[in-house]
C-alpha cells in the first residue's frame, strides 16, 4: 500500500483506522442504511454522513483536536500534518432527521428523503452549522452542545439537618404538645425526630462528570426554487450564501434568507427537444468568493466569474478535453458525463470525474488537463453490459488531499483508488475497502492525454453493511458491479480518507 515516490509526493503507506456499521455474516442491508454523502469541516474535527433514509449522523475527532502548539508557524504546522504518521480516532456524536418522504401532489410525484449531498457551513461563534438536501429541498442545521450533569444517587432530604430537625418540630406543634418553659424540650423525642429525618450513612449525592449532549435545530427551509432533481450544493468562502444546482439551473441563496434566491445559470431551452446537455455537479471556489465550476453531460466543466454578468452561463470559460476528440460510438457522451468536480485548496486546480478517467485541470489551461488518470479503462470492452444493468451511470466521486499533491475516488468491488501528482509517475493504489485491506500495485495507468471515448443505522453509533471479497486487476473484469464505492472525503488537513461501501463508513490513515 506505498505510493510510488517522487519529489512532489512522497511515499505513503496507508492503514487501516476505523469502521462503522461492518455487517455481520449473513446480514441483510436495508437501503435506508445504504451512505449517500459525506464531508468534513474546514477543521477536520468533524465528519458528516447522510443515507438514503434521510438521516445525518455526526462523527467527532476525539484525539486531542483541539489542542496545537502554538509556537508553531502554520506553514510549520501544515508540513508537520502531511509529513508526520498520525492515527486519528473518530467517535459517534449526534444523529438527527433530515428529510421525510414526502408526496407532491400537483406533480404526482414522490419526494425520496434520500440525503444527495451535506455541506458544512462557517461557524464564527463556534456552534456547527450543515446544509443538507434531498431532490428538492435544502435545510440548513444547527447543532449545538449543551453540558448536561448527571446525578447517580439523589438525597430525598439534602438539606435537612438536626438543628433543621428541631426547628421544625417546634414549628409544628399544637399548644397542647408545646412543652412548658420549666420543662423544655425532649431531649429523647427530638434526637429521635432528628435520626428519622436525616440523612443515613449510606445515601449520599453524587454528581458524574460534565457531558457533552448536542441539539439539532432546523434554522432555515429553502424550498420551491428547483424543478428538477437537485444534484448538489456547495457553500461560499464568504460565509454567507451558497448555491444549489439542478439538471438545468444554479441558483444563489443567502444563508439567512430563505424566501428567495437567485437564479445565475439557466440552461433550460425554450423547447425541450433542443436540450443537448444537463448539469451535473457545481462547486465554489474556496479562496475566490466570485468564481464557481460546474460539470455538463457532455464533459464540460464551466468555470463562472460571478462579477462578469448577473446571468453566468453565457460569460463562462469552458474547460474541455482537446484531446478527447476522436471516433464517437454510442457511449461516448454517457462515459463522458462530469459526476463530482472539486477544487484544491489553493483554487487553482480542478479535480473532475468521469465514468472512465480522473482528470485534474489548471484554472489558466483550458485546451487539455493536465494529467488523466484512468480508472476504468479495462471496463471499455464491457460497455454494452454495463449499460444493461445501468452501472454506467454510477456517479462516483472524487476528493484532493489538503496539500492537493494526491488525488482519490472509487470504484467496484468497493475499490478505493489512490493516485498521486507527479513528474513521470501517474501510478496508483488500489485499497479494498474492508479492515484488512489488500494492496494492489499500480492498476491505475495515467496517460498524459487520455482520449475519451464516447454519457443510518449509522444512527444507532454503527453501520450495517460489510464489503463483498473481489480482485480487480488491470486486464480483469472479475469486478462486483454490486458493490461500489461511490462516496468519499479527505481530510483537509491530514492524510486520512473516510468512504463508504455501502452502509459501512471506512477509515484509512497514513
């Protein structure tokens, strides 16, 4: 499991850290469980998780995350994260209901509660704030942390004492049992009194450490804007709007307004026959508040400037394969469908992917990418058959490391690929998706230019599906269709990758 080294992206050797919800042999998975997001905060501190039943489940580091050193530079830091062995360790936070079927009877349509995306928002008052969605509708999360106090054994009389005692029989008594000055109290009576009111020896109050307990709250509802099938979301750098994408349309919220928003990107044709492309997947640009990416059906990624025009998709710069021309077939445009694009953390490198490649482009070159990574190359002979049983529109994602020097995404028998950015060396690994993970030497094999061919009970703290066992090699087509590794995240600041297989969430670190 060692990366090929070179002088961008040293060697790394990944392992196994954690998983949750493994199914146990013999068990079945419900769909509801099946993971259809996933994401980390700016932090890393934290790790979000919707499934197909609608529900959001909360991971939290719990390796000492908040503490650093803080007479260290950050540049400092920054090496120290990515060069430095670290095993994380995450823990089950919180769960709540996202989304609930619903039924829009106007359109006798049902409306899954499937969660498509999760998007962490900033949090300048240190509470967690999630955007999540479903086909139609996007809420907006917060979650807050409340110190509860847990009492293990409650005195049914705290305050009473013998002088209490006393006070209170004397309170108490009629004229007839008051006792006459001459002969005072009882001596006998009240100590009796006193011994059947207080406390015994063996009651005591005692008070268990402070515990964290989150609440979730819905803050904000933003419905009723798309038509179509909403495929993504993704938050802005400058912390108050984002923008959600459809087949056809991008539209622009305020976090805080819920009742209206803008729509910037409209590739709806007044007659519906003319459409040649859909949109598939839309992004922000984390340093420029100004700029976003979107990827079409055709393998187009669009790269918008926000200050150019109020309508964005006649000013866009497209960024397309120059090499990709060739001989068309039937499946030239399905293959070519852009699933999930991402940006690397400086902004200036878009990371995309299609059925067949991973491909990173430069912002400035937008004749060619700069590298292609082939990832199902050895699927081409079986096009038709996967066309058959719908596999070719998998939608797998892909992620960048902090450091954006390497790259990941997924693939069948619940594959995870690792590839990293170098002169001369586009290898990759292989890692299956299971605790005892087996390397695979480079099946990955980049081309410079690749041509293209032709469109919870996570909610119980643990998963419920395992992996399914099965060798991929790059000229064998022995791969489980069923089993596919669609969703995954890197960490921002470390090198650890969460992805899910089905209803299991992994973990891998180096």
């Amino acid at each position: 499991m060692t990366l090929s080294s070179d002088s961008r992206a040293p060697s790394l050797e990944w392992k196994f850290s954690q998983v949750f919800g493994e199914r146990a042999p013999g068990e079945d998975v419900q769909d509801v469980d099946i993971i259809s997001a996933m994401g980390f905060d700016a932090s890393g501190d934290y790790l979000a998780v919707g499934d197909q039943g609608g529900r959001v489940v909360i991971f939290e580091r719990k390796d000492g995350k908040h503490t650093s050193n803080q007479n260290q530079s950050r540049a400092e830091l920054e090496q120290l994260d990515f060069n430095s062995t670290w095993n994380p360790e995450f823990k089950y936070k919180t769960e709540f209901q996202s989304h609930e079927p619903e039924f829009d009877y106007l359109k006798s349509l049902e409306i899954e509660e499937k969660i498509n995306q999760i998007r962490w928002c900033a949090t300048p008052n240190g509470s967690l704030f999630i955007l999540s969605t479903n086909n139609k509708t996007i809420k907006l999360w917060k979650v807050t942390e409340r110190k509860v106090k847990k009492v293990k054994d409650m005195d049914p009389y705290p305050l009473v004492s013998s002088e209490n005692v006393l006070l209170a029989e004397s309170s108490f008594m009629t004229e007839q049992d008051k006792p006459s000055v001459s002969n005072g109290y009882h001596p006998e009576r009240m100590e009796k009194m006193a011994k059947s009111m207080s406390p015994s020896q063996d009651r005591y109050v005692e008070i268990a450490d402070m515990e964290d307990i989150a609440h979730t709250r819905c803050r904000k509802v933003y419905a009723h804007a798309h038509d179509f099938n909403i495929n993504s979301i993704s938050t802005n750098s400058d912390g108050e709007t984002f923008i959600s994408a459809d087949d056809l349309r991008i539209n622009l919220w305020n976090l805080e307004i819920s009742g209206q928003c803008f729509n910037i990107v409209d590739m709806k044709p007044s007659n519906m026959e003319d459409l040649t492309e859909v949109i598939t997947s839309a992004e922000f640009n984390p340093i420029h508040c100004n700029l976003f990416a979107y990827g079409s059906s055709r393998g187009f990624i669009r790269l918008v400037d926000m200050r150019r025009s109020a309508l964005c998709d006649h000013s866009a710069i497209i960024l397309q394969d120059g090499d990709s021309r060739g001989l068309k077939s039937f499946f030239t445009e399905i293959i070519a469908s852009i699933s999930d694009v991402k940006f690397s953390k400086d902004g200036r490198y878009i990371l995309s992917r299609d059925y067949m490649n991973l491909k990173l482009w430069d912002m400035h070159m937008d004749s060619s990418p700069i590298v292609t990574y082939k990832i199902h190359e050895h699927l081409r002979p079986k096009l038709c058959e996967l066309y058959d049983n719908d596999c070719i529109f998998d939608k797998f994602a892909c992620c960048l490391s902090g450091d954006g020097r390497r790259f990941a995404t997924g693939s069948y028998s619940n594959h995870l690929r690792i590839v990293s950015r170098g002169v001369g060396s586009e290898e990759g690994i292989t890692i299956e998706a299971s605790k005892h993970p087996v390397s695979r030497k480079p099946v990955l094999q980049a081309a410079p230019r690749a041509r293209r061919s032709s469109l919870s009970n996570l909610t119980r703290g643990f998963y419920r599906q395992g992996h399914e066992n099965s060798s991929l090699g790059g000229n064998d087509f022995s791969c489980d269709l069923n089993s596919k590794l669609l969703h995954l995240a890197w960490h921002p600041q470390k090198n650890l990758i969460a992805c899910a297989a089905g209803s299991s969430l992994f973990m891998y670190y180096a």
